[in-house]
C-alpha cells in the first residue's frame, strides 16, 4: 500500500485567523448499502461496551472518555469557548470542503460538562470528517484512503487522545485502524455509524 506523506501544521499563529463555517454541499456519490455486520462477537461487544459509557464527556459512540478526579466543570458557556479556542488552533488538517461548525452541541436539558468536552468535540469532529473521507474514497488502496488513514494515525498523538481518551487496550490502533490500512474498514465503519454531530453538521 502506498502511503503518501504528510506534514501537519506545527506553528501557531500570532493572529488567530477567522473561523470559516461555511460547509460545502456534499458532492460525494452516495454510498452503496452496507451489507449486514459480519465481525467478529467479542469485536462487537467490545464495541458495545466502550459506547455505553461514552457520554461521560459528551463522547460519540466508540469513544470513552476519561473521567478525571480533580478535573473541573463547565456550562455550555464554558465549553463552547474552549472548543473555540480549540478550533482556533487546531494542529491538523480538515478534509476539503468542511469545516468545523461554529458552535458546539446544545442539550436540551441544562447540564455541566467536564473539562475538556469542548476541546473532545471538536477532535471527534475531526476524527469523523476523515472517517467519512476514508470510507467514500474506497475501494482500499486508493491514495485518498492512504492519506485519510495517515491523517488519523497521526490524531493518535494528539491531546485528545492521550490525555482525554480512555482505550487502554488500544481498540482504536489495534482494532480499527490497522485493519483498515490492510483494506478491512469495516469497524472503521462501525465507528463512522456513531458520528451523529458531523453527520448532522455536514448532512452527510
């Protein structure tokens, strides 16, 4: 497989540039249905589990977030400025043509978030839109894919996942994305299926 080479961005501005939230319609065929699950039990239930308990931080399915003792708590207010700040500065690339929305989720019911669940929404954001790019530039192999998957193999440093994320089997290395760079996206797909913010955000 070819993997074509990327650099993210590592300077941050002096001037935080402006917030483009203008998202392109989606020009990208529409999908071919996919064929009913046919992994492997102790794979699903894995799955399962970690997507139970992924709305301790405002996750999306197939995420735990990590719970901190000593970790502080925002209102909406709080944490739409630390996704905004986030955003700002954010050390990766989007896909072409989408941008993150200018405003986080909004729950219907008041509640506190933790900190963090700003920053948690706009890398799963990310995660998502990139995701979705490697799954709509199949077949595997394709360069478009490569550089998808290289994209999110490089977020596995990122703070998101190092501090906030809590995967200490490595679901997410081991289990989503190796199979995928063999051509195997299909718990990628799994985990695109619980990307319902950019989905709604982007109408893909």
């Amino acid at each position: 497989m070819t993997t074509t080479p990327i650099t993210p961005s590592t300077t941050t501005p002096t001037t935080p540039p402006t917030t483009t939230v203008t998202i392109r319609p989606n020009t990208t065929p529409a999908r071919t249905p996919r064929r009913r699950s046919t992994l492997p039990a102790t794979v699903l239930a894995t799955l399962a589990a970690i997507a139970l308990t992924g709305c301790a931080i405002g996750g999306r399915a197939g995420h735990t977030a990590r719970a901190t003792p000593e970790a502080r708590f925002l209102d909406i207010a709080g944490k739409q400025a630390e996704y905004a700040t986030t955003v700002t500065h954010f050390p990766y690339e989007l896909p072409d043509g989408i941008a993150f929305p200018a405003r986080v989720q909004h729950p219907a019911e008041r509640v506190m978030f933790q900190e963090g669940a700003g920053l948690v929404e706009a890398f799963q954001f990310w995660e998502c839109a990139w995701m979705d790019q490697a799954i709509s530039a199949q077949p595997a192999g394709q360069p478009a894919v490569d550089v998808a998957l290289a994209w999110l193999e490089l977020g596995t440093a990122s703070e998101y996942r190092t501090r906030y994320m809590d995967d200490p089997a490595d679901i997410w290395g081991r289990q989503v994305l190796a199979p995928a760079k063999q051509g195997d996206l299909r718990v990628l797909e799994e985990f695109f299926d619980g990307c319902t913010s950019y989905r709604a955000a982007t109408g893909r």
